[in-house]
C-alpha cells in the first residue's frame, strides 16, 4: 500500500512540475498584463528607489503649506519605465501602492536640491501634484534611468499637448475641478446612456451622492485617471459597488482601455468613417440583433441607443476581423454603453475581448468551451458531490453556465447586479467569473442535488437569479442578519470562500486543456468543412481530406482552432501549397535557372488564375479541390484539354502564336523532374525492369527456375544510362512539339485576307497570290508577322503524336500529383531517383515476372535460335508463354495481366519507344508525326505474324 | 386517462434570427414577443402534450443560431429523437443553411432521428412581406430527404402545435416499462396536459421545470 501511496505522490508531483511547464509568459508581457498596459509598453529600464505622491489638492498638502513642511508616504519599491508610462510597485506590499503614470502628465521634471549624494528628482504632474522619486542604487544606473525618462518624454510631446482634451472627458477631473476649483458651472462630460435613460438599479440618491464622495476623496489624495495610486482603499471602493456616474471610468481605468484611448484618440471615429455604408456578414448579423440587445433597458428600445450600440460593434467588427461579430457581444456592448460614452465602450470593448476573454468570441469559440471545460475542472474538484450528481443525471452543466460566461452574467441575473459582478470583473480579472459561478453552484447546491433532469436544473438557477434582491436567510431571528440579501451572500461566497481560485490556476487548467479542446474544434470544422465541399469527380475522400490539411497547413497565419487569419491562400502561398504534393512543383536544381523560374511562375500563374473562381486573387479551399479534381482526372482528352484551356485565355478555342509558345513553355515545367531524372515515368520504368530481366537471364544462362526468380537481388543497373534516354526523349518531345505546333498550325486570318484579295482581283493576279501563299504557309512557322492558331483537335493531336506527352496527359501527370499521402507521409522523404529505383529493385514480382516472360522466351527459341534476345519479342512473347506453360504458372499470369491492365495500352507505347530507341538519333529526326498518332497497322501485323512463327 | 409518458428529447436548429426560440416560445407558453435575446448557447424547455392515449413530454433544447455556435450544436443534438430545422421564408439564405443542418443531422445525428423542416414567419407574408424560399423547393427538399415539413408562424401561431403534434406521430411510442424517465413521468397530473389532438390552436400551458 505504501509503495502504491508514494507512486500516487509521485504522480501528483510530476502533474505538479508539468503544470508548471505551462507556457509561460515573456516579462514584458506579464508586466503589462498586471498594469493593464497597451501592447506597446515594454520595459525599457527599471530601478529601485523610493517614492512619494503628494497630491496637489491633498489636504495633507494644505497643511504643509500652512507649517511649511513637507509630509507624505515613502514608498519603497520599483520603478519601471516604459515609452509612455512610469510605473511604481511598492517592493513589500503590492497593494498599497502602485502608482501608474502617464508620461504626458508630467509637467516638468527637476534634480532636486536637497539630496547630495543619491540623485532625487521632483516630477511635477499637469495638477501640481508632485512625485518625488529618490533613486536607489549606482549613481550611474540612476543616471541612465533619467536619460532614459528624457527621452521618453522628448518622443511624447504630441500626446502631452492633447492632454487637456482628453483630461475634458473624465467624470474623476470634473469632480475634482468642480468642487476644488470652483468651476461650479463647469459641464459634466459625456457619457454613457444611464445619464439621460437613468441607470439600473434603485439607488437611492443619498446613497449614490455618499459613494460618489468616497471617491471624490480618493481622487483628491491619490489622483486620477492617467496618473493615479492605487491602494486598498481603491480595491475597497470597488467592492462596496461603484457609483453609476463614475462605473465608466473605473471600468476602463481598470481595464486599462483608458490607455488604449488616450494612445488612440482618433481611431474609434476613424474607423467608421473608413467603413461608412460597408458591409460585412459581421455588419448584417449586428442588424439581426441590435433590437435584441438589454430590451428590457429603456434606451435600447429607442433609436439612440441602438444607433450608439450600432456604431460599437460595427466599429469593433472592423477593428478585429478575425472575431468580427459574436453573439452575446451585442449584450456585454449593450451593457458597457449604460456607463460609458461610444468611444469609451469600443476600447473597453476590444479590451476586453482580447485580454480578459480572449478567444471567447473568436469564429471558433475556442475561448468559451475552454473555460467551459475549466469551469468544470473546478466544479469537480471544489463541488465532487454535485459533481457526481451532474454526471449520473447528465445534466448538460453548460447549458446554465455558457451563458454566464459569455454574456459575464448579463443575461443570467438582473442589471443592477451583473453591473456590480462587472465591477469585481474589470479590477481582477477572468478569475472572477469562475468565482462567482462557482459560488451560484455552492449556494444552491443543495435544490440542485434534488434536480433529476435539466428542466429542474435549469428552473432552481432561474428563480435564484430573480431572488438575488431577497433575503438569504429570511427565517433567521437576527434582523441583521436577515437584512443580508442573497446577492451579499453571493460575494461573500464568491470572493472569500472561492478566493482560493487565482488567475494563475485559471491559466493553468487553460493551457492543461487548451490542445485538447482545440483539436476537437479541428477535427469538428473539418468535418463540416469537408461535408460542404462541392461534388468532386476524380478525387476520393480520403484525397480532400489531405488536400484539406496540406491546404490549412500552407496556410501558416491561419489558425484552425482559434479560427483566427484569413483562411484563403494568395499566389506564393499557392506555390508552396502546390510544392507540398506536387512533383513539378517541389523545389530542385532547376530554380537556379532563371528560364525555369519563369517558366514555373508562368504556367502557376496560369493554373492559380483559372482556379480563382471570384478573381480576388485569393483561393479558397473549395477554389483548390475544384481545380485539383480537374487536374488529375484520368482521362487522356480531358486532361489534355484542361491543359489546353489554361492557355486560351480568351476561351476561343484557338491558341495564337504566343500562347503556342508559352504552352510548349509550359510543357516544358512541367516535364522537368523527368527532364532531369529526378523521377521515372512509366516507360523508364518498363525499360529498367526489361533490362534487369534480361541481365538476370543472362546470368543465368536460361537455366532459371521460377522459384529463383522471386526477387532478384544485387543486380547492378546503369542509371545515368536509363536518366539519359529519359531526359533525351522529353528533350525530344517537347522540340517536336513546337516543330509539329507550327507545322500543323491554321493560318485561319491568313486564309480569309488571301480570298478576300482573290475577289478583288483577276485571275492571273489571284494565280500568283495563290503561290505565294502556298510558300507562306509551308514556311509560317518561321514567320512570325502573321497569326498562326491551333485549335483543341490539332493540339490533341499533336500531344498523342508524342508517346511522353500523351503519357504526361494519361497518366504521369495523375502520378505526379500526391494527393493520396497523407500530409505526414508526403514530408518524409522526397522520391529520388536512387529510391525509385531501389523501388523497382525491390519489387520482385515485377521484375520476376520479366524474367519469367524472357525464361519462357527463351525455351521457346531455344531450339530454334540463339539465346539473344529482343525486348520486343519478349513483351509479345507474354501471352505465349501462357499458353506453353505449366497450369500453376498460367494462373500466376493471369493475376499479372489483371494487375497490369492499365498496361495494355502502355505496353503497346513501350514497344514503339523501344524502337524508337533501337533505330538510333537519325531515324527519331525523320520520324513523322502521323505514324505515332495512327501507328501503322501494316508494321505491327508484321510484328504479330512474326511472334506466331516463332512459336510454331 | 393513460400515465405513461413518453419523453422526447428534440432540437431546434437553424440560422440566427430565424425564430426557433420563438416557435419554442409559442409551443410552451403560447406568447410571443418581438425582440427576445438572441439565445446564448443554448435553452432549455419542456412541454407536455396529450397525443391521442399518449402523454409526449417533449425536452426541448433550442440552440445559439449564429454560425460561430455550430460547434457547439453536437453537444445538444446528441441523443435527439427529433429535430427542427428552422428557416425563415423571407431569407434564401437561412434555407440553404437549412439544408446543412439536415445534411449534418443525417451523418451525426443518432439514427432514426425523425427531422421536421420548418419554414417560420409565414405572418410576414401575410402583411404583404416577399416570400424568398419556394414552398415547393421547401417540400422538395423534405421528399429527398424524409423530412416532415411544415410553415409556420410563432408571431400569430399558425402551425406551430401541428409541428410537435407531427413529431409526437411520427416517433414510435414507448411501452412504459422502456420508460427512461419514469420517476418525472408519475409526477404530472392530468390537469397540466394539453390535448393536442382536439385544441389544435389552443394554448399550451406550460408544464414548466418547476414540476
């Protein structure tokens, strides 16, 4: 048992380690995560020393005045500077003191004189208010940290000089102007809609004006907005519940947006000028719900506060395209825009939905069912009991707790409350939700254990969310208590007894879940991506499937899970998308030659236009599997037109002279891995088995038995031999293709001229014309002044005229392109040559099958001739040998032939290459197009007689 | 009167804004209301009927419409005996996704799951609005694939019961004895069922949760 107890805590302790190993963050990043600073702030140098706030109107400061002797706090801490703030952390007690410091309030900076050894500045801020900053540490360090601050505040005068403006929209400086000094009819600034339709709750006046004096005084001692301290009391003003007129600006001092605003002053106005009367599927699901947004709030049933509302989300919808519009946003904007002005709204908006639930509203929702999944973590651990209960009644837990997350409670409880629970939100962050949400489970936990299905699950949660007002504890004897109401009680769970939940457990159990849930998310939009793919002809499922992941996988700034970049691919993406499966297409030697590089960029160029269903320049993955299907059809003609129609531009049907020479271009690139003998083609490959075949036989004397032949080993072949019959007769198509394009090429315009000059003249002038343009049209392929066209049928014709190209067409270019490996086994290894062969090598049967073919060959002739053999007899001694022998053999054959049938036809083509190749470089010249398009029948009767003699 | 109950567990599906709450709304309450939140996630309500000798408990998991939520649609449709497809017949392209859902509910969806296609907001048509989707696309689409189809109404309640009714048919009754949920079953009394076989168009009291 005991052993059985220390593995436990050894596995206990290596979950702890690999929960420490959680990807962590940069310093810069935690530093702005804690102070809520804007993504441009990283540290540029930070000391130690001591710090003090003496704040303009402090009372304290008055009494100085009067006594003339200085008296504040010292703090001693860290300072930190970054480009546009001065950050202070007090180095013993984190809350109480941090001050944030906008560099733009600072009004002058001096040494100050009373310090004679470490240097001392005197920070003097817009207000009066002074910081008195004692550095501690090397004089020269401190020295540098000034130099530092002096430059920042060089590179911020533009912000310094709006500073007023933006000081104007802050409730905190209203308040302090008008009752310090006496600007009695000084304006309230704007803000949010609760001002002209009132705010949530009933508040009583008193009660309001109270709080709102509490902070009053805070601001005084401590500052405000963009340069303020904050302390415990700070934290205490939150938690009694923030005054409606001045809930806006807390909110966003706590959420930092206020930062992001004061950086960006234009940028809310801006963007929807920029996007004025555009739409977006965003813009039109914000339509569908602006109506549907808090309706039970005054203002969201009249046309202000929907046209504020709308102006929001569409802002933020262009701001952030990856999140664009998600539902319950509309609800959270809804209820940010009671306290907050528009602009206000839009950045505590984006804040929001990129720090503290980020991913929560992205296309994926990868965010929500992550927390989802916490949320449960922690109900499992916290609550097992109910735990148990919800699994064996299976109870769907997310159907009530989705909706406190996503909408941060606003369609959950009341507005006077969600407000409150926003409150504790914005200063601490997404721990909050969880404690909160856990704390509804707590509280209720013992009605719920009664629940046995999710209708009763769902109804004890509704009716406490309505109750929240009531009192928790209405039976008890002690008035006091029983003035506690249950949404007291709800905090008080939350924030004491699930204090235990901290940000950084949150952010454990995320990243322990995070690839789970994001490969769910993966395998989920794949499958309903796949499931709407378009009808496809030639390619397979499983084929979509790995174009799909080859296609996201190109696709480097698009992630799946997160649903975040664009998911469309634009031209280099393509190439290397292409690169990834396609033989043609995967980088070689040849991209050093600058012809080939153009070569390549002008037929993908091609192949990416014609893919490009909505000429945007970008395809989408149904743009690539429609394209791809009708690359690798197996049909000969349908691949040859395709090919075809790539290069007639104008869907004419004709090819003009420069298209002519670009497809020849074109065939050029794309026969290049043979060109080169990177790979093997079909015929190469029939050769190379041929001639280990006959080398075994020749070893062997004729003597073989067919059990030796299984799988020949150490046979040596010649392969520069083979890579140069390969590269010459690609070398050889393609010069014979141009010759027969321009050969067979219609003069069609020329023709017309011709008649139209014969009508108009007389005979004997319309004789010589006549010559003369029977001359012009032997020699137009060299003349390039008059447009020549090849239309579909001739250029089929002169593609089957070529044994390469017509193979390019049937079947090379189909093997070429590796859509059935998956994407794993595509990467492994790229297909050389050596591997190609050693392909053949190893596969025996193949080859023993040759060899059987040419031992057979040879018993036959054996009395007849001598043991010489020709490749040609060998092929068509094939089916001779069937029928001479034994029956196991026979058998054997027949499964070859069924193996091979694709063959058939290839077969008859190896036997003409072979010739070719026999005869030698003078007769391939004088070969004639025609007699390969219709091989001529009296030549391979010839052959056939032949065979049957030999047999006989 | 029969105490057996039948539960049916059914999911609505079907783009945002199209008024699958709203049917649902009309079904268990008989109300209506014009601007209900867009549902977040997903809701859940039930609703007993009388179907002949039958009480049909009907569990009704309506879902998030907006595409975004799709991924979390599985988690509701799983083990659904029955489905509502919700289109809007204003919007073709509230149809097209229509037929998404069935091609979906057809390859993931528990086998023998009985889909009724519904076209909603047929008042607005009657206040002179455009019909966008063809009745007969709709029941050509339903022929092809076995669906019930029906057009309805949640604003002034024209069809809505008939679609449940439809469903409660067309789903093979349970002997008592394969009840699931027999203990909830004992629970209800006569007076909280609705016949819906003689009060078509009448209201539909709410059985509620609280039961």
């Amino acid at each position: 048992m005991s052993f059985l107890g220390s593995l436990r805590q050894k596995a206990s302790f290596w979950d702890k380690i690999a929960e420490n190993f959680a990807p962590s963050q940069t310093r810069d990043e935690k530093f702005r995560n804690e102070y809520k600073l804007p993504l441009e702030e990283s540290i540029i140098d930070d000391t130690n020393a001591d710090l003090s706030f003496i704040s303009a109107y402090s009372k304290s400061k008055e009494l100085k005045k009067k006594e003339g002797q200085a008296m504040a706090y010292v703090y001693s801490g860290k300072l930190f500077l970054t480009p546009h703030y001065l950050v202070f952390r007090d180095a013993f007690d984190n809350s109480s003191c941090i001050m944030i410091l906008n560099v733009s309030t600072i009004k002058r900076v001096e040494r100050a004189p009373f310090s004679s050894y470490a240097l001392s500045l005197v920070v003097t801020l817009y207000s009066g208010t002074q910081v008195l900053i004692q550095f501690i540490g090397v004089r020269y360090r401190s020295e540098q940290f000034c130099e530092q601050l002096k430059k920042c505040l060089k590179g911020n005068i533009d912000h310094a000089k709006a500073l007023p403006t933006f000081l104007d929209s802050c409730y905190s400086e209203f308040l302090l102007r008008k009752n310090l000094l006496q600007m009695k009819d000084i304006k309230a600034p704007g803000g949010g809609l609760g001002q002209k339709f009132k705010y949530p709750g009933q508040n009583t006046v008193a009660k309001e004006k109270a709080k709102l004096r509490l902070w009053f005084n805070y601001f005084r001692e401590n500052g405000a907005n963009l340069a303020i301290v904050k302390n415990y009391t700070f934290e205490k003003l939150i938690r009694v519940g923030v005054p409606s007129r001045i809930r806006g600006e807390i909110w966003e001092l706590c959420s930092g947006s206020v930062y992001l605003r004061q950086q960006s002053p234009h940028e809310f106005q801006e963007i929807l000028a920029k996007n004025e009367g555009k739409t977006s599927q965003a813009v039109e699901e914000i339509e569908k719900d602006l109506k549907r947004s808090l309706p039970e709030y005054s203002a969201y049933q009249t046309e202000e506060g929907i046209q504020r509302l709308r102006r929001v989300l569409t802002a933020y919808s262009w701001k952030n395209p990856d999140v664009g519009y998600c539902q319950a946003m509309n609800i959270v904007a809804a209820g940010l825009l009671i306290f907050m002005t528009e602009e206000q709204a839009f950045w505590c908006l984006s804040k929001l939905c990129d720090c503290y639930v980020p991913g929560y509203y992205s296309k994926t929702m990868y965010g929500t069912l992550l927390d989802q999944k916490v949320f449960e973590a922690f109900v499992q651990e916290k609550m097992p009991v109910l735990w148990e209960h919800i699994e064996k009644y299976d109870i769907q837990l997310s159907v009530v707790s989705l909706p406190w997350f996503l909408s941060l409670f606003f369609t959950s409880m009341p507005l006077e409350y969600a407000v409150r629970i926003m409150d504790i939100f914005f200063m601490n962050g997404s721990k909050t939700l969880f404690q909160v949400a856990l704390a509804i489970l707590r509280i209720n936990g013992e009605d719920l254990l009664e629940a046995e299905d999710d209708g009763m699950f769902i109804a004890i949660l509704k009716n406490y969310f309505l109750t929240l007002d009531k009192s928790s504890h209405p039976e008890s004897a002690d008035p006091k208590f029983r003035q506690i109401t249950k949404f007291q009680e709800l905090l008080v769970t939350a924030f004491k007894e699930f204090n235990i939940i901290t940000e950084s457990m949150v952010t454990q159990h995320r990243s322990k879940y995070q690839n789970g849930i994001l490969q769910n998310i993966e395998t989920f939009v794949k499958k309903t991506q796949l499931r709407h793919m378009p009808k496809t002809f030639h390619l397979e499922e499983f084929e979509l499937s790995n174009i799909y992941d080859l296609f996201y996988q190109s696709i480097a700034t698009h992630k799946i899970g997160m649903g975040t970049g664009s998911s469309n691919m634009d031209f280099p993406v393509f190439v290397g998308f292409l690169a990834k499966f396609c033989d043609w297409c995967k980088p070689s030697d040849s991209d050093r030659n600058p012809t080939y590089v153009e070569q390549k960029n002008e037929f993908l160029k091609r192949l990416f236009k014609k893919w490009d269903s909505s000429k945007t320049g970008e395809l989408t993955l149904n743009d690539v599997v429609y394209g791809l299907d009708k690359l690798v059809t197996n049909d000969l003609l349908e691949s040859i037109n395709y090919f075809f129609s790539l290069y007639d531009g104008d869907d004419d049907g004709q090819l003009q002279r420069e298209e002519v020479l670009q497809i020849s271009e074109g065939l050029l690139f794309l026969t290049d891995p043979w060109k080169t003998g990177k790979f093997v083609d079909a015929l190469t490959k029939k050769s190379i088995e041929e001639s280990i075949a006959e080398q075994f036989v020749k070893e062997h004397g004729g003597e073989v038995k067919m059990s030796d032949v299984q799988l020949p080993s150490g046979v040596t072949i010649d392969e520069e031999k083979f890579k140069a019959e390969q590269s010459e007769r690609y070398l050889q198509a393609a010069s014979n293709f141009l010759q027969r394009s321009f050969e067979y090429a219609q003069p069609v315009e020329l023709e017309k001229d011709i008649n139209l000059i014969d009508l108009s003249n007389d005979d004997q002038e319309g004789a010589t014309e006549k010559r003369e343009f029977n001359s012009l049209k032997a020699n137009a392929a060299l003349d390039p002044t008059h447009p020549k066209v090849i239309n579909l049928a001739t250029f089929r014709m002169i593609i089957l005229a070529d044994e390469s190209y017509e193979l390019l067409f049937s079947q090379t270019l189909r093997d070429s392109i590796h859509t059935s490996e998956s994407v794993n086994s595509s990467d492994t290894k790229n297909k050389a040559l050596r591997n190609m062969f050693d392909g053949i090598i190893a596969d025996g049967r193949r080859v023993a099958e040759s060899v059987r073919r040419r031992v057979d060959s040879v018993a036959t002739k054996g009395s007849i001739a001598s043991t010489e053999s020709n490749s040609n007899q060998t092929t068509h001694s094939n089916a001779v040998s069937a029928v001479s022998g034994n029956a196991q053999e026979k058998t054997e054959d027949l499964d070859d032939f069924t193996t091979e049938q694709p063959g058939e036809h290839e077969e008859l083509l190896s036997n003409s290459w072979i010739e070719m190749g026999d005869t030698g470089d003078d007769s391939l010249k004088q070969s004639r197009p025609l007699r390969s398009i219709q091989p001529n029948p009296v030549e391979s009767e010839d052959n056939q007689p032949d065979l049957i003699e030999f047999e006989t | 009167m029969n105490s057996s109950v039948t539960s049916i567990k059914l999911v609505l599906l079907g783009e945002a804004a199209v008024g699958k709450s709203s049917i649902v709304l009309r079904f268990v309450s008989n109300d209506f209301s014009e601007n209900k939140e867009p549902t977040i996630g997903a809701a859940f309500l039930t609703q007993r009927v009388n179907i002949g000798e039958q009480t049909v408990k009907f569990e009704i998991w309506d879902t998030a419409g907006q595409e975004r939520f799709a991924s979390l649609a599985p988690m509701y449709y799983r083990n659904a005996q029955a489905a509502l497809v919700v289109y809007d017949i204003t919007k073709p392209q509230s149809f097209i996704k229509a037929r998404h859902w069935v091609k979906e509910l057809h390859e993931q969806a528990s086998k023998g799951i009985v889909i009724a296609l519904v076209g909603n907001k047929l008042d607005m048509i009657e206040n002179g609005g455009e019909r966008k989707v063809a009745k007969e696309e709709a029941e050509k689409l339903a022929e092809e694939e076995g669906l019930l189809f029906f057009e309805t109404s949640a604003k002034s309640g024209e069809n809505v019961n008939e679609v449940f009714l439809g469903i409660g048919e067309k789903i093979p009754i349970k002997k008592p004895g394969e009840q699931a949920n027999e203990q909830s079953g004992l629970r209800i009394t006569d007076d909280q069922r609705v016949d819906l076989t003689n009060s078509v168009n009448g209201p539909v009291r709410s059985a509620g949760c609280n039961c």
